[in-house]
C-alpha cells in the first residue's frame, strides 16, 4: 500500500514539473521595445521571504499549494488567526538588484526568495495591461491578488503576463517566487565561472496598450543589401485591412502597409548613412496604427563573413574586443542602472575596442543599447555552458525558448552582429545535434546575423592547434577560448604556437587571458603579478599576429568577477582576477598592452 502512495507521489510531481515546463513554452512573445510604451515602474524596495524549504509553496506532503501559500498576502483577521508569515514585517530587498549582494546572510543563498511589492493603479479605459519583467533569475512564479498569472524559466530574457481586468484600483500586491537554486537539467546546468545571483534581477513595468496595439516588429536591411530596408509589423487585435504607417522622417520616409492576419509586410528601397564603430547612426523610425504609435531609434548596417574575413557595410572589418560579464562596478553583483552599463562601456573605449562578447547569457536591453550609440558591436549569447544535458528534451526546449526570447528583445538592434549558441561545450553526437538545432532555430528567426559558439575543443598537432570541431560546420563563425601561458604551456612557448582552421570561416579568439591581483607586483613568471599577465598578453598577442584566418578577438575579461570557484583568498577572494581592471575600476598592466595593440596596430 505504502508503495502505491510512493509512485502516486512521484507521478503526481513529475506531471508538476512537466506542466511547468510546457507553460513556459506556450508564452506570447513580450511586446518590443518597452523604453517607449506608456510604462509605470515598479522598481524600489521589495517585501522579501526567505523560504529555503519553499513552506510558502508546497504543505507537508510536498504539494503545491492551492491556497494559504504566500501568495495569497494573507492578513490576520482576528486575534485568532494562524498566518504563520507576514510580508509587512520582514526583510525588504531592491528590485531590481540580486539578493546575495543586499545582505550578508544571504550572500551564498540559493533557493526561493518570496517577493511582494502593493501599488495601487489606475487601469486606462480601453487600455490592456501587462505586467512585464525584463529578467528574474531563475525561475518565476508569478501571482497578482492571490491569482497565479504563470510562470517563467531562464535568469537573463523577459517575460509578460496579460492583467488586463485583474487590477484594482487600490491595494494590488504582487508576488513572485523567485529560485535560482541550480539543476542538472537547467540552462545553465549547475557549473558556472560565474556567481549564481538570484532575485529579480532586471527592472518590472506595468505597460498600458491601447487594445489594438502594435505588439512586435522587425526593421533592418535586407540580407547583403544597403539600399532595401524590409521588415513586418505585428498588431495585437488588429482590424483585418488595417494600414499601420512607417515613418523615417530624416530619410524622408512615409509609407502605409496592410495587415493581413495581424501582420503588415513592408519593403522600400532607402539610402541610409549605414551604422558603423565610426559612425553609429541611428535614425528615428515612428510606427503607427490606429490606435498606437510607437517611436524607435534605428541603425541599418550590412554584416557578412567572406572567407575568413569579416565585412561590415561591405568593408573588411577586424574585430577588436573585450569580453564583460554583467557585474557592476565598484559595487559589484547585478548590474542594475544604465549608468554601471556606460562605465563598463567606456572601458571597452578607452581599450579601444569596437566590439564586446556579452558573456555568458544576454545582458540588459540597456546594455545593448548603449553600446549601439557608441558604435560597439556585439556578440550576445545564450547560457549553453560547460556539460548541459545534451540528451534531455526539456533541455534542449529551455535552451531554445532562450534563444528565441533572446533573438525577439534584440533584433532590432545593428549593434548586435553574432548570436552565440554555446560556449565550451564538450564533443558528443547529443552536443553536436543539440547545437545544430539551435543553430537552425537562429537562421529561421533571423538570416541577417551570423551565427558563432566558443570552442575549447582544438586539437594538438606538433607546434600548433588545429581548429576541427565538426561544430565549425554549423556556424559562420568560430570562437576559440585557448588560455596559453595560464591552464596550458608556458607564457614563453605562446608566441610560436602555429594554427590551423578546417573552415574556411573567420575565427575570433572569443576568450585568451590570465589572472592578476591588482596592485600585486612581482617577477612576470610570477603568477597572480601584473607583471605576469602583462606577459601573458604580449606573449598570446604575438601568437595572435600569426594567425592570418583571426579575424577579431574578445580576450577574458574586461574587469574582475564574482564567481564561486574561485576560494584562493589572499588573491580570489570570490573572484576571478582574469579583468584587465579590478572590480573597484584599477586598470592593471595588460590593460595598456592589449590598448596600445588597438590603437596603433590594428586600427
Ligand atoms: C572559461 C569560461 C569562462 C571562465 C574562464 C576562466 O573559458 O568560458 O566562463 O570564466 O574560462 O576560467 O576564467
């Protein structure tokens, strides 16, 4: 008997975890370009439960509960009364903001973490609503009023629920139950070179649409064309016959496109400045339907790979970059305002970079932004990290439904050139198949990018590496992490290492470097020195010299991180000291030697 109750049990969980999953699958595509909607933020101090054993969601028997969980924001009625929790009355964190950086207590916290936030609101007549998060890390329950909206997985992309008609005037409460506690089959699985920071990381809106609003569109040039701009307008319960207006007032363009099944197709031929490092210019698109209007800035910009090479606006362009983790300066944990972003920015400037890799999940749509008005070209990817679980189907749809949140936020943006797919993922017939799917799912969402990963699988053959992944095959490009001079061979051999590529297709070196404590000098053979990683650099860029199918690089990292394997205190202290500036903005040795290879070499 007693083992009948046991498999009940577990049939019962996993169809649970089997209905979330597909929930999370069936969401709605988040409406484009939040910055200029009609939105009430909700950022500020939070209610926060900690709730390590998730009593706030499952009883006794390990059931969801359906009622008398926190969501419901329960008050005691009277003296009597048995409400074991109370939001009013305990921590309050900062949304947006993760919650390990906020408290000590909660500094190496991973598990669920309750959030409420009360707002009255004015719903607008004729108006819909929606609650829009632009990131929780990593899994979302999310309840307005007691009601559950839904659910959401994946710590780095937004999601939206529809509250239309579930807002009151006074008293609303929010409440999310947030969870970042690691899993094998999770995307990221549960090894990372990165701090695991939970909570709600990324700012929440309330949007308010007119009914009939223009929900996504799609504006760019078209493939290999400086001269065609294409694209389509989604409206949300558009009128059959509709026409939505597109408008480019400095290129003196005014058109109208029909909606047919709630989507308008448009294409004009228009003579851009195109977007460049040099020039990064954005143009002003306004898009209008009958009842909305929606306001854009816009650069058009052609990008391509030839042989080995890379073209951009049909010029052969090197790509001179940095790779950036989303930690913040100085005071480290998520970044969190638009003006951490710009500093991470100037940095990669003043390196004199015209490219970054935004490793290793997609950062803020500010981020992006940002780096598109001041001409920075991007690699944005998805966290396919290390050993995922190749061979799981939920897996592989988590990794997906990413990339396409991903794909839908940004790609509208010229900055953004390459979507990574996966970064050191090791050999396997369930590894390659699981990234030629995504590799696919990237060129039927969008054929004006290229699609790239980051390899460390390059073979040895006497003196040198060859590139020979059978991945090459499914991207345009291919990034190599090699660490010369740190995890393998010794700083001197570096500059003669020889390399070969079996694709004729460009190669970034996406991740070279090594650590140092800034301020720590020594012997350059001595490791965690500056004088060390300035070695290193000089070493790896001689190397990088010789290899005439590089046609950029995005060495490891712009600045110091917080990654929970790094335990070497009087050096790590929780971070990786690979940055070439320490977390409190201290540039070290190879920052002047990787500038200086920037600004008067390769220019
Ligand atoms: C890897 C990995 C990074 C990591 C780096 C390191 O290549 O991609 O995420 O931080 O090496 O070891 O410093």
């Amino acid at each position: 008997m007693k083992q009948a109750y046991h498999y009940l049990f577990i049939v019962i969980f996993l169809m649970q975890f089997n209905a979330v999953a597909q929930e999370v699958v069936e969401k709605t595509t988040v409406i484009q370009n939040i910055e200029s909607r009609d939105i009430t933020s909700l950022k500020g101090l939070w209610q926060a439960i900690v709730d390590p054993l998730e009593n706030g969601y499952y009883n006794h028997r390990y059931l969801p509960k359906e009622k008398d969980g926190y969501f419901e924001n329960k008050k005691p009625q009277s003296p009597s009364d048995l409400i074991e929790y109370d939001f009013d009355s305990d921590i309050e964190l900062m949304v947006p903001g993760d919650w390990n950086t906020q408290m000590e207590k909660l500094y190496y916290y991973e598990g669920t973490v309750w959030y409420k936030k009360s707002f009255d609101y004015s719903p607008k007549e004729n108006q819909i609503t929606y609650v829009y998060f632009e990131a929780v890390n990593y899994e979302a329950i999310v309840y307005l009023n007691g009601e559950k909206l839904g659910s959401h997985i994946g710590g780095y992309t937004p999601f939206q629920f529809d509250v239309t008609g579930k807002l009151k005037e006074k008293d609303n409460f929010l409440v999310v139950k947030v969870d970042n506690k690691r899993r094998r089959e999770a995307i990221p699985t549960v090894n990372t070179d990165w701090w695991n920071y939970g909570g709600i990381t990324r700012s929440v809106h309330l949007v308010s649409v007119p009914k009939s609003h223009i929900k996504d569109y799609s504006i760019q040039l078209e493939k290999n064309s400086s001269t065609q701009i294409t694209g389509w307008i989604d409206l949300e319960n558009s009128r059959e016959g509709e026409v939505v207006k597109i408008e480019i007032p400095v290129l003196n363009k005014n058109l109208e496109a029909e909606v047919k099944n709630g989507r308008a197709n448009f294409s004009f031929k228009a003579k851009p400045k195109l977007w460049s490092p040099k020039s990064p210019t954005l143009y002003t698109v306004n898009i209008s339907s009958n009842d909305d209007q929606v306001t854009d800035q816009i650069g058009f910009r052609t990008i391509e790979t030839r042989g080995s090479k890379f073209f951009l606006n049909g010029e052969n362009i090197f790509l001179k970059g940095i790779s950036i983790h989303e930690e913040a300066p100085f005071k480290t944990g998520r970044v969190t305002s638009k003006e951490e972003c710009i500093i991470l920015l100037k940095w990669a400037k003043e390196l004199g970079c015209n490219f970054i890799r935004l490793a290793h999940y997609p950062h803020s749509e500010t981020m992006v932004k940002e780096a598109e008005k001041m001409g920075i070209l991007v690699w944005s990817e998805i966290p396919v990290y290390w050993t995922v679980l190749f061979d799981n189907k939920d897996t592989y749809q988590n990794a997906e439904n990413q990339l396409v949140e991903m794909i839908n936020r940004d790609k509208n943006r010229a900055a953004i050139i390459l979507w990574g797919i996966a970064n050191e993922t090791p050999e396997s017939d369930a590894r390659n198949e699981f990234l030629k799917n995504l590799s696919l799912k990237v060129r039927a969402l969008d054929q004006t990018r290229l699609v790239t990963a980051a390899l460390d699988t390059q073979s040895s053959e006497e003196g040198g590496k060859v590139i020979d992944d059978p991945l090459g095959e499914y991207v345009d490009v291919i990034g190599i992490n090699h660490y010369c001079g740190w995890y393998v061979d010794d700083i001197e051999s570096c500059a003669g290492v020889q390399w070969k590529n079996n694709y004729d297709k460009p190669m970034i070196m996406s991740e070279m470097g090594g650590g140092a404590l800034q301020g720590l000098h020594g012997d350059k053979n001595e490791r965690w020195t500056e004088e060390y990683q300035e070695a290193l650099y000089e070493s790896n860029i001689e190397m990088m010299r010789n290899i005439e199918f590089m046609a950029g690089l995005s060495p490891w990292i712009l600045m110091d991180f917080r990654s929970s394997r790094r335990h070497l205190q009087r050096i790590q202290k929780d971070f990786n000291r690979k940055g070439l500036i320490s977390e409190q903005g201290v540039p070290k040795k190879a920052f002047y030697i990787l500038q200086d290879y920037y600004l008067n070499e390769n220019n």
